[in-house]
C-alpha cells in the first residue's frame, strides 16, 4: 500500500514537472500567464474533488472559502506581514479552515438537498459580507506582492506550479490512506461506513477542514495573480460554476482538476477568439454536469476507460493462497457469553418492534436468528450494533454493557456486521475494502487466502465490477477479516443459488474455529441455518417465541405455526 | 378462462435472479394461492406482474396480451390490480377519498361498501387511524373501484388478528366468485389454501409445487417438506 | 419606536414576495418531492420576458400573460429533465443536477437580459398605498401579501376539495402506489412544474421593481424563499406564508440598525441554518441502508 502511494506521488510530481518544464520551453508569456490560471483553478478544483467526488458529499461554497484565503493574504499584505507570500498562502489557508469546519459540522446532519441549501446560503451571504468590507488594498490601489524573485509571470508560473504540485502529490498520500478510503466509504453508506468502524463526523469534518484549507491556498494564490481581488471573484455564481465543473470532469482525479482548470481558464479565451460571448462557457459547464450525472460518469472516468480499453489494466492471476494462510485467530477467552440482550424493548412510536427480546451467544458458537417476514430481525440487529436512536433493556459485550456505545464505537470493539443490500464503495478495489473492512494490519497473502476461502474475486479487481451476489460475500469476508469477537450476518445467503447457500453455510460454520469470531446468522433458508447454527432463536411480533438447539427447536409445533400459520397438532386432531 | 398467464418469467434484483422461469396462471372466478417462506421471491414475482420492477425474461400476458414492455400505469388501466403489502393507504386521506382517488366512471363506492359494510360507518376517517383490517379492506376495494380483471394481492393477512384475516379472506373469496381472477401471496398457508383453487408454492425463486389447494391443504407434512427443507431429516 | 415600525412595515413588500416564492416551494416540494433550486431562475425568466415585450411596446396585459407562460413552460422543461432522467437517483444527485441547471439557466439569463445592467420593470400594481398609524404601506406590498394568501387559500383548497387535488396528494404521498392505481402520475407531475413556474413568474414579476432587478440578483431570491419553506417544514403552506413575511421583517428591522444594516441580506442564511439544524436534530444517518 506504501508502496502505491509512492509510486503515485513519484509519477504525478514527476508528470507535472514535466509539464511545467515544456510550458516555460515552448509557450509565450501572454500563454503561460494563462496557464498559471490553469494549475491555480486546478487547486480549486482538488478542494471541490475532495468534499464533492471523494465523500459524496454538496458544497455550494467552495470560491467563499477561497475567498477566506485570498481576503487573509490581502490583509497580509496590506500590514505588511513577515514571510511573503508563501507564509501567507499558508495562514490564508488555515484561515479558511475553521470555516471548512464550520460548514462540516450542519453536514453531520444535513445532506443532499438541505446541505446544498445551507452551502448555498453561506455562500450568498458570504458575497454579501465580502462586498461590503472589500478586499483589503482595493482602495488604495496596493497589489498583493509575488514571492521575491519569482515576480514575472513565468516565476509566479512556476510558483504556482510547486504549490499545485505539493497539493497534488499530498493528495495522493491521503485519498490512498485510511482516511481517503473512509471518504469513499460514507460517499455510498453513511451505516455500512460506521459498521467498518469508520467515524462518519471524523470522516466529514476532515474532508470539509482539508477542502476549505486547499480552497483556501488557491484563493491565496488567486490574489497573488491579480494582484486585487474584487467581490465578485468569489461570488455564488463563481462557486456554483466550479461545482459544476468539478461534477463534470470529476475533480477527484488528478487529470479531471487539471482538465477543469484547462475548461474554466481557457474555454473564455476560446470563445473570445471566436467572438463568441464568453458566459457560454457557464452554459456549457452546467449541461456537461448534468450530462456526466446522467451517465454516471466523469470526463476522467471515461477517458480511464477509454484508456484501458487500449491498455488493459494487468490483473495478476490470483495466486491458489492456500488456507494455512488464513490470518490466526485472535485468542479470546474463556467460555462465557460473548453476547448477551436481556430484556431488550424498541418502539417505533406507538408500534413495539422489539417486545423484551433477549439472546445469548455463547463464545465459539454460530446461533440462528429466524422468524417471519416483520418478526424484528433487522431491529434486533440495529439494537445489537448501535443503529437505533434509542432502545430500553441491556446489550452486554463479553460481559460490559454497550449501550452508551455508538456504531463507530461498537464496531471499532469487535462487534461487527453485514448488510441485506451491500453498499460498498466501487471505486475501491477488492483487496482495499477488505484491508478498509479488516482496520489493517493483514497481509497481501493473508488477504488472498481470505478471498479464496470464501470464494471471492481477486483483490485486484474493482467492486464497480463485482456482481451484488459476490459482493455480499465480499461483505462477509471484510467481517472476517476484522477477526472481532462477534459478527451479526443479516441474510447473507439471499440470492445465491442452493448450491453455494450451501456452501456458504459450511464456511459460516467454521468461522468460530478458524477465525475465532461468534456469529449470530440471521437467515431464511432452513436448510442453511441447520448446516452452519448450533443454536436458534425464533423471533415472531417482536417477542421470542423459541430458543435452543436448532433441531429441537425447528421441530416445535409453535415454530412451525409462526412460520406457515399451520396448526399442526390441530391438523393431526383431526 | 385464463385470464393472466406468465412463461418463463425472470426477474432479477441487483442482478440477481430472485424469480427464475415461473409460470403462473390465473383464471376469472378462480384464486391462485402462492406460497412460500419469506425470501423466496413471491412478492417480486407480484412486482414484476404489475410492473414495479422490469423483467429480464419471459413474458407476461393479460387475456393473450404481452405487458412485458407497458408501463406499470399503463397495465394497471388494462386491467391488473396490485395490492402491495404493508397496506399502502394514503393516510392523510379519509376512507372515502382513498377510495374515489381512482374511481372507474363504472363504478361506485356502494359495491366496496357492500363487500365490506364495516367502511361504511368508518367512510369519514381518517384512514391513518383505522385499524390494520381496516386499512387492508380500503387498499383491496380502492384496487376494485378500478374495475381490474385480475388482483394481485401481496401479505395481507400480515400483523392482523385471526379472527380479522379470516374475514378478509371470506371478502377475497368473494371477489372470485363475482368473477375476478386473484392471485393470492400468503405465508400463513392454511387459511388461504381453504380458501384458494389453484396452489403454487415458491423456494428460493422457482416454484417446487404445482397443484390444487385441497390436496396440499391436506398434507401438511409434504407443506412443511416444501418450506423448510429437508437436508435436516436426511441426514 | 416609530422608525422600528415604519422599517418593519418597510420590511414587508419583500416579506411579501419571500412569501409567495415559499409557497411555491413547498406546493413544488410536496407534490413532486423536488426541492427546486432553479425555481426563482426560472421565474425570472418569465418575468424578463415580459419586460423585454413592454420595451418592445407591446402593452402590459399580454406581456405579463406571454412572461407567465414562458415561465411555466421553461420550468416544465426542467421538470421533464429531472424527471425523466433523474427520478431514481439519490438525494444529493437530484440536488447536484438542479445545482448544475441554475448555473446553466442564471448564465444564459444574464446573457439574454443583458448582464447585470437592471431593466426598467413596469410598476403591475399602480397607487399609492394606505396609511396606517402614521406609516405608509405601499400598494406593493399589499398586493404581494393579497397574493401570497391567496396563492396559500388556492393551494389548499385545491388539495383538500378536487378529485385532480386528491389524485395529486396520492402522488405525493405514495408514488407507486398512486401509480398502480393508474392515475396519470406523469401527466399530473408535469402540471406541478408549469404551475409552480407560472405562480413563482408571477411573484418575481410582483418584486422585481422592489430590487435590484437584474437576472442574477433575482435568481437569488431562492435563499429567501427555501428560508421561508422550510420555515414550514416543506409541509405547511401557512408557516411558509408567515414565515416569508417574518423574515422581509426581520430584514427591515436589521436595516434600523448601524453596523448590522449592510448585512441584512444574510438573514435567510441565518434563518435556514437554525431552522434547519433544528428541524434535523434527530437525523443520524443518510437514507441509503
């Protein structure tokens, strides 16, 4: 994974040198004055990427943020503050990070519709407060100093070009990180992200602190280009439009914030040569956003895949890891229950969904969890796992009680579950969410030998490519992965075919012994409860109606009528 | 007379197949009972009739006319009712708007009022507040008042009182004998197999039985066979 | 004492207008789901039509006609986008693509209307206003606080009291169900947007002589408006009613007071964040599961 990240880093430096290289070789100044606004609306564009493409999540306020920045540099100037440019970008930057902050924290609340409102508002109101105080120096006419030195455009060209490229090269570190992928995780489910053990408020709050200080820097350096900045630099129509070119050419890739900063900066000059009036471009940007959401896919994303056509990405043909691979269990003690309900009552207003249920699941064992459609299993789960707002009775894990803990919490202490629809990020590779899934620390053979016991695909391959069917095994193997005292599957088995139900309840079976994880299955086919469960409890209108060994259990005249509304000993009466 | 007819119908959630060539048939005056353990696909087979979902294969025909690519709208005006589980009433509505929403010009209030005089004292409530039998009456007859040849009808008897689903399926026998074709998704098999003509019964998406409901309403031990398996017993 | 009055009272010809843009949010919002971002857009289109059509010399009447109709028609046409191509995408892509369209519909706006240059919009509401206590209500303001209680009084009384409002309110609240029922969901969907874009034409044709009238600016009024919708939870045409003349209020008040009067236009802002995190406090998780 280090390795990766390097090997990123290495070629992304390497690309923009060269780059930056052959700009100052080949190109006039009027060109590389134009460039520089390329590579500076390109950092804008990475601040966007990173909130927008990577956690999923609407910020309509991206230019206030910048404006944050350039305003900071601007009143560094004026005062004259030590360090030039450089250090100013840099508290420009930090500046515009409470604000990022700020922002973040109604987004741990509000998404979709509501956050773009509230961004959207900040923004306006933003406008509204810039216009009145000004940009500092915009009266007396005082330009914002460039880094000594480097004061002609090519310098400041090649000034821009290190920041961008340290942002760049930064970036590529982090998204590759646990935090980049937890990113990618509450983008597709904030529950499933939270099950991993990923901090959903962390996660948010570093992607809108980190995006508000890149946002910040670029502002920074905008003010460093101009000179002066007005209000309207930073308007609502400025962030509006950059969301809508982030959208497009997917701002979350290297090439999709250089290819954006290339439309935002060059299109104008393009249309001015044709004579063309130059707010077409804001035209051509938000139809280019509706497009790519139509389709699903960024410019970036389809030229990856054109590009691939071309030159196949290699997969190395998975290596038949054999199971003495398989991670070692972690050593648990004793012989106590690892999980205990007592008494556990959830209402959803004036409906009990849960009604005193209580369960024990005894350490090394797999225990069944059965009932009719709208008998509390998925209740039962949430409760257990810290999905509900609020429930009455007592969860106890290997003997402490958890109910102040939330899902993060839960998770991250070794109580871990799967999903009935997965929601996996696709754009992780099948190894990445198995290392996410796992909190680290396995290695790539171990990783294989986990995909091969399980039958999964190979950990080169994308998720966006895997069938829902896999994915849920997939699910399954990033609970074993973690090794945790306790995994709850939740109808692992739906659509498979018999044959692999089968199968898969065999492995469910052994997953106490080989990994050292108790599991509590819950399942409709019988046939897969009575191959992998020991133990089962039958749950009907929220209440435990059975609880013992599973035959026993399945062959009690009450199970069979709460399961087909047959009477059967009134059916033998007769 | 056939009146709905299903052949090799695939349906797939996700990608996954959860109805695997079926073929269903539903005759007026007749109810056909589907039965099966939760998860084995039925209520996506009743999507995939009335359109909820798409289909992947095979096809669907309403007295010989292929549905496949009508719209759900658009089946629904030709004549096939669903009535989904969970009781879908519009619960800011009374009994009564609920059921003029889709009032058929043919149609009136008094033949659903009729079939259940319970509704008529309770016509101007407000239908969040009825009781789960209730509501499940106003969601069937709202389908009726749309003059559907066939009803689809999903877990009604779901959460209710015995005495409230025997009732229920004394008013769906009913329907039939005025001439309906019904298609009757039950987990709780005896009440609608005392009720129903015709039994299929669904595992893990294909049907396993195909019969008449007196016979299997008189075999339990084959019913339970067919729901929970029998890879226990056997070995 | 008199001059708080007299700056409330000024307060409320824009109270007035925040209140009809709120209530056609919510009637957008709680027939189609959709909270239209490009609703005060889209009316400005309409409103333009019917200034460039008086500068044209054509008379009032029929401008103000052919604007309401350019109005609904154009948001008939975003309806139809989102619709057709978006009705199954998640939250924050509906909220992305009505983003996406705004800039789009605020570019070509400009363009077409000349930038930011304000247009001399017709006065629709001549005389004078009445006195009151002393302080001057502006027939402005009258008409847009009529119009806004009869746009509420129409709103419910077609929900509550027609088959076609009966058939919209099972398509609010159970799409599928409604559908499966065969009542003409697309058909009545589509109705939504044009009524909604002539009703918000209308509004912005009644404000715009009482703003900056340029195409920008009045594609703005969308803050106000949602801080006014949401005021009513999206639900309640009434609290958006009120709400929209408490926020033009709350401005005019803030405009008595040095230091804060530059920053009146931030109020909204103010109003959606803390009805909002308010209204979301119990939300934890998205809806994916």
């Amino acid at each position: 994974m280090k390795r990766d990240s390097s090997f990123a880093a290495l070629k992304t430096a390497a690309l923009i040198f060269i780059a930056g290289a052959l700009c100052l070789f080949l190109l006039s100044s009027y060109w590389i004055f134009l460039i520089t606004a390329v590579f500076i609306i390109g950092v804008a564009l990475q601040s966007l990427g990173l909130v927008v493409g990577r956690a999923g999540m609407i910020s309509l306020c991206q230019m206030s943020f910048a404006g944050v920045g350039a305003w900071v540099v601007g009143y560094l100037n004026v005062i004259d503050f030590p360090g030039g440019l450089p250090v100013w970008l840099l508290i420009g930057g930090l500046a515009a990070l409470p604000f990022g902050i700020a922002i973040g924290l109604p987004a741990l609340r509000l998404r979709g519709i509501n956050l773009a409102i509230v961004t959207l508002g900040f923004a306006v109101a933003f406008g509204v407060v810039l216009g009145t105080i000004t940009y500092p120096g915009q009266t007396t006419f005082t330009m914002v100093a460039r880094p000594s030195g480097l004061e002609s455009d090519q310098g400041y060209f090649i000034f821009v070009l290190a920041i961008y490229g340290i942002i760049a090269v930064a970036l590529e570190f982090i998204t590759r990180s646990r935090l980049g992928a937890s990113w990618l995780a509450i983008r597709h489910s904030e529950r499933a992200a939270a099950s991993l053990g990923v901090s959903v408020p962390k996660a948010k709050l570093s992607a809108f602190a980190i995006s508000a200080f890149i946002a910040g820097i670029s502002g920074g350096l905008l003010a460093g280009y101009m000179g002066t900045l007005l209000a309207d630099n930073f308007s609502m129509m400025q962030s509006l439009v950059l969301f809508a070119v982030a959208i497009m050419v997917g701002a979350q890739f290297p090439l999709g914030a250089i290819l954006g900063g290339v439309l935002v900066a060059l299109f104008p000059e393009l249309l001015r040569r044709l004579s063309l009036p130059q707010d077409l471009g804001s035209v051509f940007f938000g139809v280019g956003a509706v497009q790519a959401l139509s389709t699903g896919e960024t410019i970036s994303e389809a030229f990856g895949r054109l590009g691939r056509k071309i030159l196949p990405r290699r997969i190395r043909t998975q290596k038949r890891a054999s199971e003495a691979s398989l991670p070692a269990a972690r050593v648990l003690d004793g012989d106590k229950a690892v999980l205990e309900m007592r008494d556990v009552t959830v209402r959803y207003g004036n409906v009990v969904a849960l009604n005193r249920a209580s369960l024990v699941v005894p350490q090394g064992t797999v225990v069944g969890l059965i009932g009719p459609n709208g008998a509390g299993k998925s209740t039962f789960v949430d409760a257990i796992t810290g999905f509900l707002l609020s429930y009455e009775g007592k969860i106890l894990f290997q003997g402490k009680e958890i109910d102040a803990l939330s899902a993060t919490q839960r998770a991250r202490a070794g109580l871990r579950r799967t999903w009935q629809t997965t929601r996996m990020a696709p754009e992780l590779t099948v190894g990445e969410y198995i290392r996410l899934a796992s909190g680290g620390g396995l290695s790539d053979e171990e990783v294989d030998a986990i995909l091969v016991w399980l039958d999964c695909p190979p950990s080169e391959q994308l998720i966006s490519s895997v069938d829902a069917g896999a994915r849920r095994l997939l699910d399954v193997a990033g609970a074993v992965a973690a090794r945790p005292p306790v995994i709850l599957l939740d109808e692992p088995a739906a659509g498979q075919s018999y044959a692999e139900a089968v199968m898969l309840g065999k492995r469910i079976a052994e997953i106490p012994e080989r990994f050292g994880s108790s599991v509590l299955l819950i399942e409709h086919d019988m046939d897969l409860v009575r191959s992998a469960c020991s133990q089962v409890t039958v749950l009907d209108f929220g209440a435990v109606l059975a609880a013992g060994a599973t035959q026993e259990v399945l062959d009690m005249p009450s199970v069979k009528k709460a399961y087909m509304g047959i009477d059967f000993d009134e059916e033998a009466a007769q | 007379m056939n009146i709905l007819e299903t052949e090799n119908l695939v349906i797939k959630r996700m990608g996954i197949p959860v109805v695997r060539e079926v073929n269903l048939v539903a005759s007026s005056g007749e109810i056909s009972v589907l039965l099966g353990a939760n998860g084995a696909g039925k209520t996506t087979l009743l999507e995939g009739i009335s359109g909820i979902i798409p289909i992947a294969s095979g096809s669907v025909e309403l007295e010989g006319n292929d549905m496949v690519k009508v719209s759900a709208g658009k089946r629904a005006l030709a004549g096939i009712a669903h009535v989904e589980q969970g009781r879908t009433i519009f619960g800011s509505m009374t009994t009564e708007e609920n059921l003029k929403v889709a009032l058929h010009p043919d149609a009136s209030l008094e033949e659903i009022y009729e079939l259940f005089p319970e509704l008529l004292a309770r016509k101007d409530v407000q239908s969040m507040m009825l009781s789960g039998g209730e509501q499940q009456m106003v969601v069937i007859g709202r389908a009726l008042v749309g003059r559907p040849k066939v009803v689809l009808i999903d877990e009604m008897s779901a959460g209710l009182a015995p005495v409230v689903v025997n009732r229920l399926m004394k008013g769906v026998r009913r329907l039939a004998d005025l001439g309906l074709a019904v298609v009757l998704v039950e987990q709780f098999a005896n009440l609608a197999l005392e009720i129903g003509d015709r039994a299929y019964v669904m595992r893990r998406g294909s049907f396993v039985y195909e019969g008449d409901c007196a016979t299997l309403g008189n075999d339990p031990d084959q019913l339970h066979h067919l729901y929970l398996g029998d890879i226990g017993e056997a070995a | 004492m008199n001059s708080l009055l007299t700056s409330a009272v000024a307060g409320l010809s824009a109270g007035g207008a925040y209140a009809i843009l709120g209530v056609c949010v919510v009637f957008t919002y709680r027939l189609v789901s959709v909270v239209k971002f490009t609703a005060t857009a889209l009316g400005a289109i309409g409103a333009f039509v019917m200034v460039i059509m008086t500068e044209m010399g054509y008379p009032l009447l029929p401008s103000v006609l052919v604007g309401i109709l350019v109005g609904a028609l154009a948001s008939t046409a975003v309806g139809l986008i989102t619709t057709i191509w978006f009705s199954g995408s998640s939250q924050s892509i509906k909220a992305a693509v009505t983003a996406a369209l705004l800039v789009c519909i605020i570019a070509m706006g400009q363009r077409l209307t000349g930038g930011q240059q304000p247009r001399a919009f017709p006065d629709i509401v001549g005389g004078a206003g009445i006195q009151l206590a002393g302080v001057t209500i502006t027939a402005a303001s009258l008409v847009a606080i009529g119009f806004a209680v009869f746009l509420t009084v129409a709103a419910e009384q077609v929900l509550n009291r027609t088959r076609m409002g009966l058939q919209l309110r099972a398509l609010s609240e159970r799409p599928m169900a409604a559908e499966l029922l065969g009542i003409p969901v697309r058909r009545l969907a589509i109705g939504v947007w044009a009524a909604s874009g002539a009703m918000t034409s209308i509004a912005l044709m009644l404000v715009a002589p009482l703003r900056s009238p340029d195409f920008g600016s009045l594609s703005l009024l969308v803050v106000p408006a949602f801080a006014a919708a949401l005021i009513g939870s999206f639900k309640s045409f009434r609290a958006a009613l009120v709400g929209g003349i408490l926020i033009g209020v709350i401005e005019g008040l803030a405009s008595v007071f040095v230091g804060l009067n530059q920053y009146r236009a931030a109020v909204p802002f103010l109003v959606i964040l803390v009805v909002l995190l308010w209204s979301q406090r119990g939300a934890q998780w998205d809806e994916a599961r």
